[in-house]
C-alpha cells in the first residue's frame, strides 16, 4: 500500500470527538476523471459524508441552535418540521443530542429506506400525501403548520421561512468551499428545495467570489428553472427526484443571484445517478443526479475553462430500493426494455432479467418461506430448468406445516399448485383481467418458455403510464 503524501489528508479521522455533531461539515471535495466535462474541470463537493448523510445536517443544527437562543423552543420541547426527509434525518440527529422531540410530516413519495432511517431514531412520523399542493389540509408543510398549533410547547422549525437557513451555507458552507477550491471557482450547480442552499451561497459568493455563476439544477415539473430563465411561474407539475424542486417559490429564495436554470427530467437524473457510481464509484442520492447531470450540460456548454462545484447531496444508500432498483424504475416507466408489442411489455420482472425471485420444487419449505421474507412477497413461481412448474404461496406454506413445525423440511414439489392457467404473450388485457376477476394469477409462458407473472399492480401501472 503506498503512502500517503498529503499530510492534510485524513486529519479529521484522526482526531477523537466528543459528540457526532462535531462531525458535522468540512466534507471532502473531489474531482471527476471519467465524465465529459467539456473544457472544464468539475468537482464535487461531497455533503454525503455528513453523519445524518446529507448537506441537511449544517442547517439542521443552525436552526435549533438559534431556536434555543432566542428561546423558541424549552427543554424537553417538541420539534416539528415538514420534510423531503434529509432535513428529518438531520434534525433527528440534533434533536436526540439535545434531548428534543421531534414529530416529520414527510410526504408519501419519499424512500422506504430513508423513512425507516428516520423512524430507527425515535422521530414520530406522519406520512401525508404528495400529490396535493399548498392549499390542501394534506399539504406537508400545511399539516405541520396545523400540528404546531394544536401541540403544546412545541416550535415548527419551517425550513422554507426559517432566516437561519441560508445563513447556515452564508456563514459556514461557503467559506469552506472557497478555502478548499484556494479561492478558485467560476461556477456553483445547486438544487432547490427549500432554497436555503441557493440563496446562502448566493448571497456569500456575491460578496467574495463576484466571478462565480450561480447555477439552478430543477426537475422537471418543478416551477423553478422556467421562473429563473424568463420570470414566468408556469404551472408546477410532478417529479420523482427526492429533496428538490418546488410548486412555489419559498419564502427565504433569493434567485436574483442566479444566471441560468436547467430542467432535468427524472429520467436523465435516474441514469446519471447511476453513471456516477458506475464511473467515479460515488453512490449519492437522487437529486445529485439531476445536480450533475445540470452540471454536466453547463460544462459543456462553455467554450473557455471553467472550474465548476456541484454537491453529492445525500448518501445513495437510501435509494437502493427506488432509483437503483431496475424493477421500481420499470414500474415508473423510466427503464428502456426491449418491446415486443404484448404482453411482455406488461411484465414487470421478465424471467430473462434475472429479477424475478424463483423456487424449484426440489426446495424445502424453510427455503421458501425465507425467500418471500427476504424479498416481501406472498408468492413465487416453482420453475425446474426454465418451464414454471407450479405456484407456492403462504398458505400453501402454512398448511404443510400447520401440525408439525419439522415439515419446514417438506419439498416444494409436496403443496405447491400444479394445476396452472397459463396466459401466451399475444393474448389480450381482458384476457388477463378475466384471470384477476377470478382471484388467479397471469402466468405469461408459451412454447416451453415462461416469461413471467403479471400482478394487478403490474397492470395498473401499466394503464397508468400509458393514459399519462
């Protein structure tokens, strides 16, 4: 192993802290090697080193810390907040430090991985809708508003309206970013949730960095890049990416700082997303995905070098279920698969992915009931060398072993269901859907090949995508 020759490098793990919020900030910055960069040279700054994993933590501990100066919030006080879930995350972290309750209001779009997290630190949370705007009682940042009022000593923190905010990346995060680029940067790529990240910035390289270009990375549907570019506030439509992108222009956004917008639709961030780990081996959320893919597009867009910074906003960590997973960017309409004009289109997990969790009936039991656990389904298809066999759901489970536990050792081929309806890939919807009326499954297979199972949720999808 070579030495390192960087006496800077690593300092911070060798040093022995005394509390995790001391960890908080002064993350690593790195240049990408394997992207398209045009001539420029792009860094990123990467916020996902943060304990809560994400740039949130340095606003998370700003706010409370001026909250309890100025005397918002008592000792054993309860702490509300509406959140994408990273700014949850971080204020989680704080408020257990501190010895605060803390109730999120997150809306139901946010990762499975990232409410579990959440919840893992004792935060109450309570999941509203995402597809209602301000306005709606299941409006998140409405139904903290509303919980704030009715809860006895408790401080709705409203990172959109909350000053401390921006001055978090104004007083902390830019001057740290300018001491690591030695004063160097033409351009800064940031995204907009709550916009304290845009505006703090802004307002800091305004004043010490007047050459630095603030740039906008916005989803699409979001109101922001079109707001930015033209001064007109189209419509706000919907989006996948977590943690970015507004149907309104929050309170404390200060965009007169900014030069120019990208829209980047959930497609290309999904896809860079993944490029970044594949080609620099950073595993970041998915709004850094559509950061980089904005940065991408300005860098190749200059016709002089550039040096240009955009964040790994969160960890990737939190996605693995959503936007690193091929079978929930399938169901979102977002994968490119082969068509084949039938069926097969509906199938969400084709046989031939390698997605599609299978038995054999030479399997036991115990075998069984581990895989529908590990991977959270009722039921799987016994395939023997490619041709489905039969079905094994849990009941088929229970019952074979309902008198004695040691039948665990049984073999799949003993209870399963032989008797199968099998559905060719050029039949119709309705045919499927006579199957769905009759409680049974559709079983896609044809000439000795079973191409998969289409589940109702399957179908809705489908009917959902193509009608949008």
């Amino acid at each position: 192993m070579a030495l390192d020759s960087n006496p800077d490098h690593g300092n911070r793990n060798m040093t022995i802290y005394n509390s995790v919020l001391e960890l908080i900030g002064n993350t690593p910055i790195l240049k990408l090697k394997q992207f398209d960069t045009g001539p420029c040279d792009l860094f990123i700054k990467m916020e996902s080193e943060n304990p809560g994993g994400s740039i949130k933590d340095r606003i998370a501990v700003t706010m409370i810390e001026a909250a309890e100066e100025e005397g918002k919030i008592q000792p054993g006080g309860t702490i509300i907040e509406a959140t994408a879930g990273n700014t949850g995350l971080g204020l989680g972290l704080v408020a257990a430090q501190k010895g605060y309750q803390l109730i999120l209001v997150i809306p139901d779009k946010m990762s499975p991985d990232k409410i579990r997290h959440i919840r893992a630190m004792g935060v109450d949370v309570r999941l509203t809708r995402s597809d209602v705007q301000k306005g709606h009682p299941e409006y998140y940042q409405d139904y903290a508003k509303r919980l704030a009022a009715e809860i006895p000593n408790s401080y709705f923190i409203d990172q959109f309206s909350n000053p401390n905010n921006p001055k978090t990346h104004r007083i902390d995060t830019g001057p740290e970013i300018l001491r690591q680029m030695d004063g160097k940067l033409d351009a800064m790529v940031v995204g907009v949730g709550s916009s304290g990240t845009v505006t703090g910035l802004g307002w800091y390289f305004h004043e010490h960095a007047p050459g630095c270009e603030m740039i906008v990375a916005d989803p699409e549907g979001s109101i922001l890049a079109e707001t930015i570019n033209t001064g007109h506030t189209p419509k706000a439509g919907s989006w996948l990416v977590e943690g970015i992108g507004e149907d309104f222009m929050p309170p404390i956004c200060d965009i007169s700082l900014v030069k120019k917008g990208y829209s980047i639709s959930d497609k290309e961030a999904f896809q860079t997303q993944r490029e970044l780990l594949r080609k620099e081996g950073i595993i970041a959320g998915s709004s850094t995905g559509t950061l980089l893919s904005a940065a991408l597009r300005y860098c190749r867009e200059q016709t002089t070098p550039k040096r240009v910074l955009t964040f790994a906003c969160d960890t990737g960590n939190k996605y693995l279920n959503k936007s690193f997973n091929d079978s929930w960017l399938a169901d979102q309409g977002l994968l490119e698969r082969e068509s084949h004009g039938d069926l097969r289109d509906i199938i969400a997990r084709p046989m031939d992915s390698g997605d599609v969790v299978t038995v054999t009936s030479e399997d036991n039991l115990l075998t069984t009931y581990k895989r529908m656990r590990m991977f959270d389904v009722s039921q799987l298809p016994v395939v023997d060398n490619g041709h489905i066999v039969g079905l094994i759901d849990e009941s088929d489970i229970l019952l074979g072993i309902y008198e004695d536990e040691d039948n665990f050792q049984m073999k799949v081929a003993e209870v399963m269901v032989t008797r199968l309806e099998t559905v060719s890939p050029t039949a119709s919807i309705a045919d499927i859907v006579a199957l769905f009326k009759e409680d049974k499954v559709a079983i896609i297979a044809g000439d000795d090949t079973f191409y998969g199972l289409i589940t109702q949720i399957d179908l809705i999808n489908h009917l959902r995508k193509t009608t949008h």
